[in-house]
C-alpha cells in the first residue's frame, strides 16, 4: 500500500518542484536594471498665468464741460499724435475770445492816443520854454514886468509836468494792452480746451461716451494705448519664481490665438510678491508680433490689450543632471 502511494505521490512532487523552480526563477530574481546616462542642458520651465497689457494707458477727456458735438475717433482707431479727436460746443467761449480781441483793439488805440498825447505835451512845452525864454530877456530889459515873466516861467514847467504825466499815460495804456493780449491768450486756451488732441501715437481702445453727451471737466472720453508699450505680465508662484532672472527667454501663448507661441525674454521681476496670492509679477516686452496680435486694428482679431494670458513658461538651463537607479530585488 506504501510503495502504491509513493508511486503516485512522487511524480506530483517533481511538478511541484519544477513549477517552484520555474516561478523562482521568473518573479523571485533581481531585475536587470541600467544606469540612466548623465543628461546637459535641460531645460527648467517656470510655469504662470497672466495678462497682455500696455505699459502706457491714458484716459483722456476735456479740461472744460460742455455738450459733445464732435467725433472723429472710435475704438481700434490707430490716431496720430496731435489728431483731433473730439469738440465741444464752443460757442460760448467763442463770443468770450470775440470780446477779449475787441478789447486788445481798444488797448492798442490806448496806447496811440497815449503816445499822440505825449507828442502834443513835447510841443506845448517846447512853446512854453521859447514864450519863458523870451519873457525872461524882456524882464531883463524891463519892458515886461516880473509877473509876466514868472507866469511865463510857471507855464513851463506846468508843461513839463503834463509831459511827464502824459510819459506816464503811455506806460498804464502798455500795460493794460499786455494785460488784453493775456486775457485773450486765455481766452484761446480756453477755446483750445473744447477740442481733444491724441496725445500720442495711440490705439483707441475704449470710447465712453456718444455724439450730444454732456461732458464733466475731466471726464474720460477716451482710453487710448501706446502699441509699442504692449507687454505680457505673468504671475509666478512665489515658491518657483526664485530662480527667475531679468533676461531668461521666455514663452507666451494667447487664449485667443491658442496655436501661436511667441517667444521674448523677462524684462522685469516685481520685487514684491502679493501677499494674498503669493505670486510675482514677471513682465516681459512684447515682440512685433505679439503686439500686431493684440493691438493691430484687424475686423477678425478678438484679442486687444489686457487679454488674458493661457500659458508662460520661463526657460533656464541645468548644465548637468545624473541620475543612478539601483537594482531592487522582490516584486
């Protein structure tokens, strides 16, 4: 009965050990494992969002109120330093220039009749000196009396004195034309203010408000944007932006134009991160084409500054890194 069981036992003991002998050698041996080679100049990428915007912005407006009767801009409109953009109603202020010049003209008269008194004043003195001259030599001979010629001595020198004050007449009459040419000088200013200039070369990016709007002194009608100030601003967190350095390349990619990537360089690092996001500014000037493609008046292009940034990177170079894997034993 023994011999009859080991004789059946023992082929099912070799399949056992080849089997144990097979799964040993498949699953419980090292695994081969190779050392990786030493990899240079990998690139670091520094991940952030952000905007487009320009680094010069103004809201522009009239110095004065009044009702808007003019326009000549609206928004994408690419405007010439110096163009007219917008005018008030003037008219106003037109009749107030109208009598400001007719008072220079009244000032200028002054100042004739001033000068044509002077001259009158020289003449009566230069009688008065030649009527004392010859009463004096008279006095002399005694042929007039004293009096005589101390009333001809008293009219000379009452005509020096109306010479003297008609000298003087000359100079107030100077000085209130000087003062209408002012008044008029301000009264144009004035005038100019009901018209708006560009101030730059500018991309119009806003128009606040419409044809008969009654405006406010300084109130925006305008936004405008120099496109050559167009820039990128990213946000970097604070914990990955310490390695960043004016200079870096740089790459940005638009949500309105997902499929472009333009390439620049970091300009400026904010030395302050903000204290709620923690996060750094990194700024970094736009390329040419980049701003065409946020600031170029084109009927197709939704992107215009201040749109929103998809994806940042900011690129740096390890100059080596190795790496070594070591052989595990087990599953």
């Amino acid at each position: 009965m023994r011999k009859r069981l080991f004789r059946y036992l023992l082929p099912l003991l070799g399949i056992g050990a080849v089997g144990a002998a097979v799964f040993l050698f498949k699953f419980i041996r090292p695994l081969p494992v190779e050392i990786a080679r030493p990899a240079e100049n990998v690139p670091v990428q520094v991940f952030g969002l952000g905007t487009v915007e320009a680094r010069i912005l103004s809201k522009i407006g009239f110095e004065v109120g009044a009702a808007l009767v003019e326009l000549n801009a609206d928004h994408g409109d690419r405007v010439k330093e110096g163009d007219v953009l917008a005018r008030l109603h003037s008219a106003e202020q037109e009749a107030r220039v109208a009598k400001a010049k007719a008072g220079m003209v009244n000032a200028e008269a002054a100042v004739k009749m001033a000068e044509a008194a002077v001259g009158k004043a020289r003449a009566v003195l230069a009688q008065k000196k030649q009527t004392n001259k010859r009463k004096q030599a008279l006095v002399a001979r005694q042929t007039v009396s004293v009096e005589t010629a101390e009333e001809a001595q008293m009219e000379q020198d009452v005509a020096a004195a109306e010479l003297a004050v008609a000298i003087s007449d000359v100079d107030v009459a100077k000085a209130a034309l000087e003062d209408a040419r002012a008044q008029l000088d301000v009264e144009k200013v004035l005038l100019d203010h009901h018209v708006l200039r560009a101030p730059y070369d500018a991309i119009i990016v806003q128009r606040h408000k419409e044809l008969g709007s009654v405006l406010s002194p300084g109130e925006a009608l305008f936004t405008l944007v120099a496109p050559e100030t167009v820039w990128a601003l990213a946000y970097v967190d604070e914990a990955r932006a310490g390695d960043l350095r004016v200079g870096q390349p740089a790459e940005v990619r638009l949500r309105s134009l997902p499929r472009q990537m333009f390439e620049g360089h970091v300009t400026r690092i904010g030395i302050e991160s903000d204290r709620v996001s923690e996060e750094r500014r990194v700024y970094i000037p736009a390329t040419a084409a980049l701003a065409a493609s946020t600031s170029e008046n084109r009927p197709k292009s939704s992107s215009r500054p201040a749109t929103s940034i998809k994806r940042f990177w900011c690129r740096k170079r390890l100059s080596r890194i190795s790496m070594e894997l070591k052989a595990q034993s087990g599953p």
